[in-house]
C-alpha cells in the first residue's frame, strides 16, 4: 500500500493540465492519453457554448430594451393623439354637450332626472358604468361587464315615452291628467280616454287658451266671476282664485288644473299640484295604469247601464202588453155579459171560458216572447261583454275578474307587487281615519248578497261594506281588501276600486276572492280618498270548510 501511494504522488506531480488564456492544454503523458483527450474535448465544446449562450442572452436583452423604448415610445405617440382627438372632438362629448345644454337652464341646479332629456340620458349612462364597475370587483370577464354596462343604460321606449311626459309636464307643455291617459307605447285610445280627455275642454270659457287669445271678452270674464270665497260649489267642481281678475270661479277639476298650471289661477283650498315635482316613474306608471283600469271599468258600466236601460224597456212593453190583454180580455167579457139576454147561463159560461183560454194562451205566448227577449238581450250583453274583455286578455298591466255576468278590471300585480305595496299604499290606524266616510256593515257575502260565515273551497265570496260620504261636496273614494291566513301570510293581495260619492251618499261596495284551501282566514278591510292615504276600518274572519254545512 505504500509503495502504491508514492506511485500516483509521483505520476500527479509529472503529468497535469495548463490553461493558457481560454484554451485548456495538457501536459506530459495525458498529451497521449484518449480519455484525457476526449475530457478535452468536451470542456472545449461547453466554453464554446457557454459563450454563445451569452452572446444570445446579451443579443435578447438588447432587443427587449429595445421592444420597452418602441413600445413607450409608441404609448407616448397615442396618448398625444387621444390628446389631440380630445381636444378636436372634445366639444361634442356627452359630458360638455350635457354640460353646454344645462348651462343656462333652471335644470341644472335640481335633483330631478326628468326636467331636461340630457338629465334622464346621464343617469342611464352613469348606471351603465356603475354596473360594469360592480362586475369587474366581482371578478367578472371583460364581456361580463360589457353586457352588464349595456342592461343597466338602455332606454326602453316606455321609459323614453315616460321620460318626455314628464319633462313635458315638469315644462308646462301637458298636464299630467292627460298623459296619464296615454298607453305605455305612447299611443292613445280614443275610444278607451276620449271621454275623459273632453273633459278639459267642456266649456270653451274656461279653458286657458281662449281667455290668452280673448283678453277682450269680458262677458265670460264677468259671468264666470259670480261666485267668492265661500261659495261651495256644485258636484265635480271646484273653487279657483283668478289672479287675473281678483275673483273665484267654480270649475271642473280639469280646467282648475289648466289654470293653475297657466299660472292663471290658484285652487281657493291652498291645495298645490306639488306632487308634479316628485315625478318618478314608479308613480307615473301607477296612476296611469289606475286610470287605465278606472276607464275600462267605466265603459264596463255604460255596457251594463245600456243593458239594463234596455231590459227597462223591455219590461215595461211587455206590461204594457199584459196589461192591454187584460183590458182586452175584460172588454169582451163585459160585451158577451151585455148582450146575453137570449142566452142561456151556460152558453154565456161557455162563451166566457173560450175567451178567457183565448187570452190565458195570448198571455202565455207573450210571457214567453219575453223571456225569449230577454235571454236574446243577456246573451248579447254577455258577448259584448266578452268581446271588450278579450281585446285587454293579453295586456299585462290589466287583470280581468269576472263577478256573475259582468266584469272588473284591475291593474296587474305585475306592475303592483306585493312585495312593494307598502311602499305604494300608505295604511293608517283607524284613530287616523278620515272622518268624513262612515264605514259599515262590513261582512262576507255570497252571490245572491247573503251574509255567510263560512263556505268551501271554490266558491266566490264578496267582501263587501257600505261606504257613507258624510262631507258636504263630492269626493273620491278607494275601497280595499286583503286576505290573510291564520299565519298572518297573505293569500290574496291587496285589491281595490275606485269611485266619487256624492254628498250623503251611500254605496255597497264589495270585492270578490275565491278561496282555493280549507282554513280560517281573515280580511282586512280599508278605505280613503286615493291609494297614497287609505285607513284601516275593520278586519272580518270566515271559515272555508269542506263540509256541506254553510251558515
């Protein structure tokens, strides 16, 4: 072993390899060793890619750093020309053409979104934005986010048919009694809101637009000045204060709304039309369905005011007629009677019993014709009835309830949720009551007006009161219901109609529910003079039960 050791001292020492600059040599015996020479080799290839390597990396990061200053001297060359695109086309913006167009205008300084057209655009733009915004936070894609943008700022062309009504409104261009006449698409049904369009123009002397073209014509200022603060006018009228001519003057409410939105006049109450300034779409759609509803139940009623006027008429003919057969009978009775000297007792009988079959069998016929009539007239009503109702079964603001042989119309829980209703209808206690309506008398009732206390499932109820206007003028009514489970869960949404009670006049008013399950539930009955103030009156329980027995 140690002769071994000293060997490979010796052999170490004589034979090793030198580098000189970059190239690496060998020296003694490993000059002529292949192993060696092929180690050589190898350490001579690995420099050579060493240093292209670098080469390449160096070559790369010049081409980056070159790629950097193209790309921000590109950044540097677009930002100048959105500069230069901005200033150019700057001036026709949205933001510096809403900016130019609220100016001068008395808009400008206002929280309405409806008093200039610019004013509703950039709240749907800022919405887009703000729904685009509330998606990228969420983490959402760039498409995400577009569509989001998109849903949130489009103009429907009911909000765009909305949005004019109220501008034009909110300028005195239109009364809102009008528009609301008007349907969503912004068509307008003559033959549904004519009668109550006519109603602003029922007098020409009145109307706003003749005195501004007839300053001169001082017998209808005069005639029309008659009256003074304490006047009370008559049903459907109001008192109006003229500031033109210092006086009063009982109008209808339509033309008291043309004055006071002519500037021309002020309701004698104090009353102000300030609900205009807080126009929002939600109560614009509200009233305008009301109206809808309210207009389409009218003509309803002069459907089943014409049917009636017509079985009137017919009931009086045809008494007349069995009264003329009675007179007729009579007088031929009375002449076999007269001339019946030669006659014996039982031909003159005899003769009395062919007349009176004669005229039983008239009689007979002609109760028959009646009431051949009579179901013609029904079925005619009944069809056109059907025939109006079928031209709304496809609106989706309007719900149809049918009640015997006629019908209600009322605005759709579609654009009146329940979830919202709090917030549209205003429900006071009764210690908040308006006073001038008497309630009374509330109780379910079946079909034939009978006062029940329970039924069964599938059959219609009605919820009725009668309802006293105890003031001394005309006056507006809503009468309304609600359904409630013994877990206070509502089973039948608010319903409601509307009407005007003359002084000290009484109506029975009723609204139907058809209970589907067996139970005991409970209606809440309230009542007022618009939707936005009703009051609580009395709440009426039922038992639906599947048992023969009703009481």
């Amino acid at each position: 072993m140690l002769v071994m050791g000293v060997f490979f001292t010796i052999f170490l020492n004589s034979a090793h390899a030198q580098t000189v600059g970059d190239q690496t040599t060998l020296s003694g015996d490993l000059q002529n060793n292949p192993i060696a020479q092929d180690i050589l080799k190898k350490i001579e290839q690995s420099k050579k890619w060493i240093a292209k390597i670098e080469q390449r990396n160096f070559e790369d990061s010049q081409r980056q750093a070159e790629l950097e200053q193209k790309r921000a001297e590109i950044l540097q060359s677009l930002e100048d020309d959105l500069r230069k695109w901005e200033e150019l086309w700057g001036y026709y913006t949205f933001d510096n053409i809403l900016e130019r167009a609220l100016e001068n205008s008395p808009a400008k300084d206002t929280s309405s979104i409806y008093d200039h057209p610019l004013k509703f655009t950039a709240s749907k733009i800022n919405a887009g934005k703000e729904a685009l915004q509330k998606v990228i936070l969420e983490g959402g894609n760039s498409e995400q986010a577009r569509d989001a943008f998109v849903k949130a700022a489009k103009i429907t062309r009911a909000e765009m048919v909305s949005v004019n009504a109220f501008y034009n409104i909110l300028n005195n261009n239109a009364y809102y009694n009008q528009q609301v006449l008007f349907e969503s698409d912004g068509r307008f049904n003559y033959d549904l809101s004519g009668e109550e369009l006519r109603k602003y123009y029922q007098d020409f002397r009145t109307n706003p637009a003749y005195f501004e073209a007839n300053p001169l014509d001082e017998v209808s200022w005069s005639d029309l000045g008659k009256t003074n603060f304490d006047t009370e006018c008559r049903t459907g009228h109001v008192l109006v204060y003229r500031t033109h001519a210092d006086d009063y003057v009982c109008t209808t409410e339509y033309t008291a709304e043309m004055w006071v939105r002519h500037d021309m006049g002020k309701l004698a109450n104090g009353i102000n039309e300030e609900r205009h300034n807080l126009l929002n779409e939600q109560k614009f759609n509200k009233d305008r369905i009301l109206q809808k509803a309210d207009s389409l139940n009218s003509k309803i009623k002069t459907i089943q005011t014409h049917y009636e006027a017509e079985i009137s008429e017919i009931l009086a003919k045809y008494d007349s007629l069995m009264t003329d057969i009675e007179l007729d009978k009579r007088a031929e009775e009375k002449q076999i009677l007269e001339n019946s000297d030669s006659d014996s007792k039982k031909t003159i009988s005899q003769q009395i019993a062919n007349i009176r079959e004669k005229f039983d069998e008239l009689e007979k016929n002609t109760l028959d014709e009646k009431d051949d009539v009579l179901k013609i007239l029904a079925n005619q009503h009944i069809t056109s009835i059907e025939e109006f109702a079928s031209l709304y079964e496809l609106d989706d603001e309007i719900k149809i309830e049918w009640n015997a042989d006629s019908l209600t119309f009322y605005p759709s829980a579609y654009y009146f949720p329940q979830q919202s209703e709090s917030s549209l209808i205003v429900k006071t206690s009764s210690e908040n009551t308006i006073s001038d309506f008497l309630v009374d008398d509330t109780s379910f009732k079946n079909a034939f007006g009978e006062k029940i206390h329970s039924l069964k499932p599938g059959q219609l109820v009605q919820i009725a009161s009668d309802v006293t206007n105890n003031d001394n003028f005309s006056k507006k009514f809503v009468y309304l219901v609600e359904i409630k489970d013994e877990q206070n869960q509502i089973v039948q949404p608010l319903k409601w109609i509307t009407g005007q009670l003359d002084s000290d006049q009484v109506l029975n008013l009723g609204l139907s529910w058809i209970p589907q399950t067996p139970g005991n539930f409970y209606a809440d009955v309230f009542v007022g003079t618009s939707l936005d103030f009703v009051s609580h009156t009395e709440t009426i329980s039922i038992s639906v039960t599947p048992q023969d027995h009703l009481s």
